[in-house]
C-alpha cells in the first residue's frame, strides 16, 4: 500500500485550529488526553477478549512512555485493540466523531457495567497538537495482521501508510515544538515533568503506566562486596501511578488513620480533618464521595481569592481540581472529592457542563454533610461545639443566603451562647426551657455575653427571668430576620420596638405619667429632632436611666452592618429614646424643666448622646457633649455650695 494524503473530514483547518488554541486552555493535558485514550483501547480490548475466542485472554496491559530529550519526541505505547486502516480514518481523520461512543453504543449487559471508559467526543487526541508540531502514530487492530502509520503536522490533511508493528496496540509519537514567545515546551522534555503531569491527572488510571528510568548501582568485586565509589547503571521500567485509588477500595477495609493521611496528602494540610462522610450512591446517578471538615479554618476562607470546590474526577481521570458547582457556598470549606462515570464533560474535558446531574449530586452531599452534623450534635456535644466554632458563621449563612430557603435544613444545627446558661444550646432547648408564659425567643445584639447583660434593655427581662440569645456575629441579625419563627414561636428583639411585656399596672403607671409630662416629652422631641424619631417613657427599664432601641424594622446592629458594604447606599434605624420614669434622673429633669425650662435643651442632648454611648453608637460632637458635661457638673458644685452655705446660716 502506497501513502496515501487525505484531507480532514469534518469542516476544515479552522476547526483543528479551534481544537487546539481555544477549547483548551492548559496545555498540560495533552498527556492526559492521551493516556486516557490509551487507557480506553485497553478496556476495549479487555472486554471484547472476554466473549471472543479469537482474542487472547491476558492481564498484562501497559501504558508506556519515553522521552528522547536530544530528538525533541515524546512516545505514550499501549497494547490495547489498536485501528485498523478504516477506524484510523473514522477516529482521528474524522473531528469528534468518538470511537469510545461508537463502541458504548454496541456494548450491553454485564461488558457495559464493567466498562470503565473514559473518551466520550473523540477531541482529546487533538490536544496533542497544541505542544506538537507533528504527531505520528502507528497502529496494528487485534483483528488484523497490517500496522499502519498516520502522521499529520495539525494542518488540514495526514497521511496513512503500511508499517512494520509485530504487537496489537498504538504508539503515538510527539515532535514537541520549541520554545517561541512567552510558550515553554521544553518543560514536556523532562522526566520529572512527565511524571509529576502523570501523578496530577492520571495516577488513577487502572493500568500501569510505566517509564525507564536509570538507576545506579554499586559495582561488586568477586567476593559480592561493594567497591566504594564506582557503580553501574542499570535501566528499570517504573511504574508512575498508583493505579488503585482509595474510593475503589473497599470502604470497610480502610482505616481512619488511611483516611486522614490521604487527606493530609491530597490537600495539604498538618491536622487530620474534624471528621469524614465517604458516599457511594448506584442508581439512576452513580458516585462515590469522600468530603472531608478541616480541623481548622483556613485562614483565607473569607477572602476573595479562596476558592470553594472539590476535585473531580471522571472514571479513574482528574478533570478538575475545585468543581465549585459541587459546593454551595456556605459549605465552602469541606474538602474532598466526587468520581462519577455518569457526568456530561464537553468536548474539552476540562468543564463540565451545567446539568441535573451537578445539582442531584451537590443536593446529595449537602445533605449527607447535614445529616452527620445532625448525629455529631446529638451524639458528641463537644466536638460539634469545636466545629461550631470554627465555621458556625458558615451555617448562619447558609440560612440567610438564597432567600432563605435552607432555613429549614439548618436551623437545628444553630447553637447559641445565651444570657441564663452557662452553655451553648440549640433553638430546640431554648424553646423547652420557656415559661409557659413567654410567648416569643428573645435575643439582643453584642460583642460579649457580659455586655449584653450589662445593657439597659434587658431590665425588664431579667426581671422576669427570661432567658436572652447572644447574637454576636455580624450576619446574626440576618439569620433571624430569614427565620422569623421557631416552632411556632417569633422571635423578639429587646433592642427593637415595645416588648410589651410588663405588668399591667406598671403600664397604666408609664400611661399616666407620659401624659402628666406631656409638655417635656414634646420639648425633649424637639430638641432631637434631627436624630430621634420617637421619646417615650419606658417600661422596659428598670435600673438604668435611658435607652435608645430601633424600630420594629431595621435594627442598629443592621444599620452598621450595611453602612460597611461597598457602595453608596445609606440606611438608617429608626431611633426611640426611652427614659426610665422612676429614675432619679427624670424626676430631676422634671423639676428643672418645671423651674429653668431654657435649660432643657442641654440635658436632652446629653441624655441622648448618653444612650448612643451605651448602645456603643457615635457621638456626632464629642467636644459638645464634653463641654455639656462639664458645664452641668459645675453647676451642680455652685449649687451645692449655696445649699451648704445657706444651711450654715441658718
């Protein structure tokens, strides 16, 4: 047979160009692309051999490689079921048309079930191109006696030939461009490349790929001992990939120490992880899954450079090393990865396209993670409190993002520090522990639980024993704002509105005396105009003297949360300002309203800027506030003085 020069079949030069410059994008995974191929004419040869006679029945398969360094070529050998001249036409001289599929198609029954084959489009071979500036192959079919040789520079044609190849299989011979521009294709030429590229995206492949290496040994005087300092070289065939990876293993024979040193391995971490969940799901979609909790935050996690996501892997091939459509966001800091035979890659291998197929497996995961959070809070208090505090704010979130609508999911999982316990406890327990006459879960925003006692607002509510949740954390509001109720149950701010829950006859007692001071109240109002909407007598407190709260609307701890985002919008708390009608302090306002009313102005502004202390909010005029203070404390000395003069006199 003569060579013969054919043209590309589908479309034109265009399209290998497009092959090779824009569906992929790292040029690495050109061996990849290869070595799966290779890795699938040996599963075809494999499965065929077990039904026909013809074919010899062997489980020594091999996918090997050299490099020749001064020759500038890169060889990736199998001996799987080889082309014939016909197939050679249809799979490579034909732009994605898949032998792989074609293959798929014809298999049924149990040879389909134990099919691990990874080629779907017939495209990976053209990935070649992108660091060769010729590739040959040469190729002999286990159903015929004739090699043939293909060889194409990735122009618009290739040429196929008769050659000498005793063994079935194929041999694919790269000529590795030189280097130009910026582009590096030297790298491809050294063997600790080659083997590094094999470990990151092939080491799973479950046949050997192997490569020569030299290996010194000392020489050996006629007695068999080592003469110091001189040694042979001596040629060996290495194996480069581990072949077996740990989910194929049988789960019930790996130990956690495995586990945890496979973790540390593959994700570069000290600490063995918190805990692990390993799902194998068959079915209408087939996966297995091994997520790992990190022990410890890391420290970038809230940045925007970290990245979410778990490794993917199709059959035995690393496709993609964070695959965030696996993760929702507010579990971005498991780790771990999926393999599934059953996901629709495009034709790059390198994406995946977005389908059900994603979604049905992160919905699965995200609820398997819930459900063993669910057993580790109900069964090991203490270590879901050492999660809990390093990504509780993650669930939190989780609740708020996405309009809510994994509220239901996850409100179980919520712990909070409150104001009467002395440990962390869930909604569920708080809500057990309720007197039968409170009717609403109550919370206050603060840095500490010791500043939120300390608050005015919780007068009221320490007097009745009500037990308050701490929300500590910025997105705490949110969370609750998201979660309204809880069996039944709304919750209540005591920073916000009318709490509406003291004694009848102290209302009337409040009642009575906001319309006797009708007069101070108003003026007071006036005065503070331009930051309070409401000044009100209180039954809230009881200690204290005053006290802003927020409208039943926006909260303040919310007004500094959103005051802090990006952007121009300003939003704004209602203020009320309560004063405590049995304070001291009042009735002395009373009487120096009644006596100097001219003096009013200044005892608002302080009480004012008194309670926007408190509530740890922002003085708009220390300076103001200061010389206020000070006038009114020397006043207060003259005063005295007098007193203690005119009680001489008399």
């Amino acid at each position: 047979m003569s060579k013969e020069t054919k043209q590309f079949q589908t479309e034109s030069k265009q399209l290998l160009h497009l092959m090779i410059h824009s569906i992929y994008t790292n040029k690495e995974i050109f061996l990849r692309e290869l070595i799966s191929n290779a890795s699938d004419a040996i599963d075809k040869y494999h499965l065929l051999s077990l039904t026909d006679d013809s074919l010899e029945k062997t489980n020594e398969y091999e996918i090997h490689l050299e490099v020749d360094k001064k020759k500038r070529k890169i060889t990736i050998s199998d001996n799987g079921i080889g082309m014939t001249h016909d197939e050679l036409i249809g799979n490579i001289g034909t732009i994605a048309k898949s032998g792989t599929l074609e293959f798929l198609k014809n298999m049924k029954g149990k040879e389909m079930k134990e099919s691990d084959l990874i080629g779907q489009f017939g495209v990976g071979f053209y990935s070649a191109f992108m660091v060769s500036k010729k590739v040959e192959i040469i190729t002999k079919s286990a159903f015929s006696d004739t090699a043939y040789k293909w060889t194409s520079v990735g122009e618009d044609e290739f040429t196929i030939e008769e050659t000498n190849r005793e063994e079935r299989g194929t041999q694919i011979t790269l000529t590795i461009r030189k280097n130009e521009d910026e582009e590096n294709y030297d790298e491809f030429l050294e063997t600790y490349k080659i083997r590094s590229l094999v470990k990151k995206y092939s080491d799973y492949v479950k046949y050997p790929i192997t490569m020569e290496r030299e290996k010194s040994i000392p020489k050996l005087d006629a007695d068999g001992n080592e003469i110091e300092g001189e040694y042979d070289t001596m040629i060996e065939n290495e194996t480069l990939n581990e072949m077996v990876p740990i989910w194929k293993k049988n789960k019930s024979e790996i130990t956690d120490e495995e586990l945890h040193e496979f973790y540390k391995t593959a994700y570069y971490d000290y600490n063995d992880p918190m805990f692990h969940i390993w799902t194998d799901v068959e079915g209408l979609l087939t996966y297995k899954s091994i997520i790992f909790v990190p022990s410890k935050a890391p420290q970038n996690l809230y940045s925007e450079k970290y990245e979410k996501g778990l490794q993917l892997y199709a059959k035995g091939v690393f496709v993609m090393d964070k695959c965030k459509e696996l993760v929702p966001d507010y579990l971005r800091f498991i780790k771990g990865l999926v393999v599934s035979p059953d996901l629709n890659l495009n034709i790059s291998r390198e994406m995946l396209q977005h389908n059900r197929q994603l979604m049905k497996i992160q919905k699965n995961l995200e609820k398997k993670i819930v459900n063993e959070l669910e057993k580790t809070l109900k069964n090991d208090r203490e270590k879901y409190e050492t999660f809990w505090k390093e990504f509780g704010v993650n669930i939190k979130y989780g609740i708020y993002d996405n309009f809510g609508t994994n509220k239901e999911l996850l409100q179980d999982l919520v712990i909070f520090e409150t104001v009467n316990e002395d440990k962390l406890i869930t909604l569920k327990e708080y809500v057990e522990k309720m007197p039968k006459e409170q009717k609403e879960i109550y919370y206050g925003s603060a840095h500490t639980k010791a500043a939120l006692k300390a608050t005015p607002q919780m007068d009221l509510i320490k007097s009745k024993g009500y037990d308050v949740l701490v929300l500590s954390d910025e997105i705490d509001e949110f969370m609750i704002s998201i979660l309204g109720e809880y069996d039944k149950k709304p919750f209540k701010s005591i920073n916000k509105g009318n709490l509406d829950i003291a004694d009848e006859s102290e209302k009337e007692l409040v009642k009575d005396l906001e319309t006797k001071n009708v007069d101070l109240l108003t003026k007071i109002k006036e005065v503070l105009k331009d930051e309070v909407e409401e000044v009100k007598l209180s039954t809230r407190l009881k200690e204290s003297p005053v006290c802003l709260v927020s409208g039943d609307d926006l909260s303040f701890e919310m007004e500094k949360v959103i005051s802090q985002l990006p952007g121009d919008q300003e939003v704004k708390a209602k203020k009320i300002l309560e004063i405590n009608p049995q304070h001291e302090l009042f009735q002395a306002i009373e009487t120096i309203y009644r006596d100097h009313p001219e003096e009013i102005e200044d005892y608002a502004s302080i009480l004012y800027n008194q309670a926007l202390l408190i509530e740890g909010l922002e003085i708009k005029d220390p300076v103001a506030f200061s010389n206020k203070m000070v006038k009114i404390l020397i006043k207060a000395a003259q005063v005295g003085e007098t007193n203690g003069t005119d009680s001489k006199n008399d």
